[in-house]
C-alpha cells in the first residue's frame, strides 16, 4: 500500500476510503469487456482500491492480488477480481506494487511468477525515509526482482484524485523505468486513465520523482519569509510609535490598538514595499547589463533567485492589500471608534462649534481613498492574470503588458495613495515620536528609488542602449575567427 504512514497496521488498511455505495453505484464499472487489457494490483489498502477504481473505469481488466481476498473483497469495484497474490500475478504483463517499502520483502516468494513483467512502484516514502535511505524506493524494488522492469509511478496523485478523477491542476504524472518499451507502456496507460504522462528518464530519477510529494510549496519559502520578516519589523515599529511612546511620555493605555489598528497600519506597509520589491530587480539586472555591455553574462545567484520568485512576492503583496482593505472597512465598527466619536461630538459642543469642516482634510481623504481602490483593483488584475488559467490565454505580449506596465501603474498608484496619506505630516514635528519618522516615510524609499529608475531608463540615450543590448549588441563585442595551423585542414574548413 502507498500513500500513508509508515506505521499503519494491517488491520487500519482494512478500513474502506471509497464506500461501497459510491463504487456500485457507477454502473460504468460494474462491466469490462473480456478482451479489455488485463492489469495486476498487489495490495488492498486505500491507494490500491483508488487504483482498481479509475482502471476499471477506464476500460482496463484489473486483478487484484491480496493475502486474504475474502476479507478484501467486498472493498473493490464488482468488477475487479480479488484472488491470492499468487494467482493475481500469473496472468497481467504490468502490476502495480502498492505496498510499503517495508513489505517488498514480502513478495519475494513472488518472483518466480513476476519474471520478465513490468513492476509500477507507486509508493512514496516519508520524509524520515527520504533522508535515511539513499536509494528510492523503486530502486530497492528493482535490486529485489531482477528480473523484472521496474518503473517508477503515479507516486504523486493522491487517492482522492484518482476517485474524482484528474483536474487541471494534478494532471501531470511523471513515470522513470531503465526500459522505454515499459516507460512507453505505463504511459499509454496513464493516458487512458485521463492523466498526462511525462518521461522523466531512467529509474535513476526515482529519487527525485519520489521526492516531489514531499515538497510543500517550496517556490513560496523565501518570499512568505520575506513577508513575514517585513511584517514583523514594521509591526514592531509601529507598535513603539502608537503604542509604547503613548504609554511612557503620555501615560495613555494605547494596547488595545493592537489586534487591529497596529495590523492595519503595518500590513499596507508590507504590502508597498513587496510590490517595488517585484519591480526592483529588473532595474538592477538592467543596470547590470548597461554596466557590463552585454546580455550574454549571468546575473549573480541571489538575483537570479530573486527575479524567479516575482510572482510570488507580487502575490504576496496583493494579499496584504486585501486584508487592509478588509481591516480598513472593519475599523469603524470598533468600540473604540464610536467612543473616539463622541468625544470628538463633545468638545465640538463644549468648544461651541456648530459646524466643524476642514476642507483640507476631506480632499485629502477623497483622494486617497480613491487611489488606494485604484491600487487594489490594478493588483487585483495582475494577481488573476497569474494564475495558469488566466495567463495560458494571452499571448507573450498581452502578458507582458499586464505584468510589467499594469504592474509599473499599480507601483505609481500605490505610491500616490502613500503620498496623499502622509500629506504634509512628515514636516510636523509631533509626527515624530521618540524621534522616529512616519512609517510611511520608511517605506517610500524602495518605491521611489525603483520609480526614479524607471524613469530614467525611458530617456532615448538610455532605453536605446538597453534595447540594443537586449537584442544581441555587445560593446567590445568583435568576434574574432582563428584559422587552423593544419594547411590541409584549413583547406577542409568552411570559412563564412
């Protein structure tokens, strides 16, 4: 069996994943043609019956090898055969091993009968087991039957795919043997069964291919901690200006801010400066080609690294957007806020104010509401055309367009919304607390250095020389041909 812990006793792999009603249901599966290939299974487990369940209904015979096939039975597609291993072995040209790494010993009494068939390994070790063994699992199944052709499969599609059957997302199944005319088998098969097969070479890539289920979003590690690092850094600063420095010059009990009003300041601050950290690297692999005069040199890793992993950090960045949108609607429903309300209502009576209107104060606030929707929509757009749906329906150019001009408005729309937020409080003195500046005023240096950047790459004498690099110019970039020394070999080179 495949797909689950290690530690799972014989008696747990006994407990049905797909009901019987569901199965019998499917009049599709209650019937196979005689003539229809015949396909083996060892193994009963949940991963097993997943199995028996898409082949049957994708028009293949299936015979299902268990060591107590009464007791199994009653778990598989009526369709399927459950016999002994033994027999289940005898006639298919290809079976599946869903067994654990642990239990391969156990079919050696099989090899006899295995001699010459196609062995598909689907198991998939745990992250404990990757590390300890060098060799994969298939590797040590082949070392185990040499006689058979072992092949390495469907390792990376959970049972529940194989139930529901594949989506866009989980399509792709990657297959490794030393034979191609197995490779090519277990191919034709997955293509039958609805799933997209891709050759990953011999079964030495087992281990890597064994390795993929363990991976959780690893594209995601740097930039989430990159997030995670910025969000708690400004969260801290904010928290020593609103609320510490309240609290110690003031003597005011500010801590309630910050479930709320502390996270709703920081999270746009976050979500500024990973958008101009989207765009900042493409300035400086254009500075470095200017610099270097030429395109055919590689940038170093850490900004290769960090151009790969744009998508995700502008991702990032429209998520922190969205939930200060979301907080920000949330702030007037606090109790704070009513109370900030009428305290302001009176000393407005108590000041004998009738009316109290700064007409500074509303412009500012019109405005600044109305480009931050702004910014959230145009993040909103390059945010769906990232997902492979979307993208796989443009065109270079069209993709292009969004991501890097829509993307360039949203950084200039973003920056604006800053702006008209901190106004003229940068140049108040009481702005400053504890002698520190406005947090805005923090994150606007990344912004306007990569927009001041951008700016300058569009002058003609600039955007000119890029462009020729870009295209293949190089400066001091002669190429120069030596003729061989050989007479009679330069009379046989081609010289263009």
């Amino acid at each position: 069996q495949a797909h689950g812990p290690a530690t799972k006793m014989p008696e747990e792999m006994d407990k049905p994943l797909i009901s019987l009603h569901l199965v019998d249901s499917d009049s599709s599966l209650a019937k196979v043609p005689d003539e229809a290939p015949k396909v083996g299974i060892l193994g009963s487990g949940d991963f097993a019956r997943s199995l028996a369940t898409r082949l049957v209904g994708s028009g293949f015979k299936v015979v299902v090898g268990s060591r107590n096939p009464k007791r199994t039975a009653g778990l598989f597609p009526s369709a399927a055969q459950v016999t002994f291993q033994e027999e289940a072995v005898s006639s298919p040209e290809v079976i599946f091993v869903a067994v654990f790494r642990e239990h391969y010993s156990s079919l050696c009494s099989l090899s006899d009968q295995l001699a010459g068939k196609i062995l598909v390994d689907v198991s998939n070790p745990t992250e404990q087991e990757h590390l300890q063994h060098r060799e994969s699992n298939a590797e040590y199944l082949a070392s185990l039957f040499p006689t058979c052709t072992v092949v390495k499969a469907f390792n990376v599609i959970s049972a529940w795919t194989l139930q529901a059957g594949p989506r866009d997302g989980n399509r792709q199944v990657p297959i490794c043997g030393d034979q191609p005319e197995a490779r090519r088998a277990v191919s034709e098969m997955a293509l039958a069964m609805g799933f997209m097969p891709v050759d990953m070479g011999s079964l030495a890539s087992a281990r890597e291919v064994e390795a993929m289920p363990l991976r959780l979003l690893p594209a995601w590690k740097v930039p989430t901690l990159l997030a995670l690092g910025l969000f708690v850094c400004f969260y801290a600063y904010n928290f020593v200006r609103d609320v510490l420095q309240p609290y110690v010059q003031e003597s005011q009990n500010k801590f309630f801010k910050l479930p709320v009003s502390v996270v709703n300041t920081t999270l746009p601050c976050v979500a500024y400066v990973l958008l101009s950290l989207v765009y900042l690297p493409g300035v400086l692999a254009a500075a470095l080609q200017l610099r270097r005069g030429t395109k055919y040199q590689r940038f170093p890793d850490w900004l290769d690294h960090w151009l790969q992993h744009r998508k995700q950090i502008g991702l990032l960045s429209f998520f922190c957007a969205a939930l200060h949108a979301l907080y920000s609607f949330c702030l007037p429903l606090r109790r704070a806020h009513r109370y900030d309300l009428v305290n302001l209502a009176v000393k407005q009576v108590l000041a004998n104010k009738s009316h109290l209107w700064v007409e500074e104060e509303v412009w500012r606030m019109e405005i600044y509401l109305s480009l931050g929707v702004l910014a959230l929509g145009t993040l909103s757009l390059l945010a769906v055309t990232s997902l492979p749906s979307i993208a796989n329906s443009l065109n270079w150019r069209e993709f292009s367009f969004v991501q890097s001009s829509l993307g360039f408005v949203a950084l200039v729309l973003s920056t604006l919304h800053t702006l008209t937020y901190g106004w003229t409080r940068a140049f108040e003195e009481s702005r400053y607390k504890f002698y520190l500046p406005p947090t805005f005023t923090l994150t606007l240096l990344v912004p306007c250095v990569v927009i001041l950047a951008k700016a300058l790459f569009l002058l003609p004498c600039i955007s000119r020389r890029l462009a020729r690099i870009r295209r293949g110019w190089e400066r001091d970039g002669t190429i120069k041909f030596t003729l061989p020394t050989d007479h009679a070999l330069a009379e046989k080179t081609s010289h263009v």
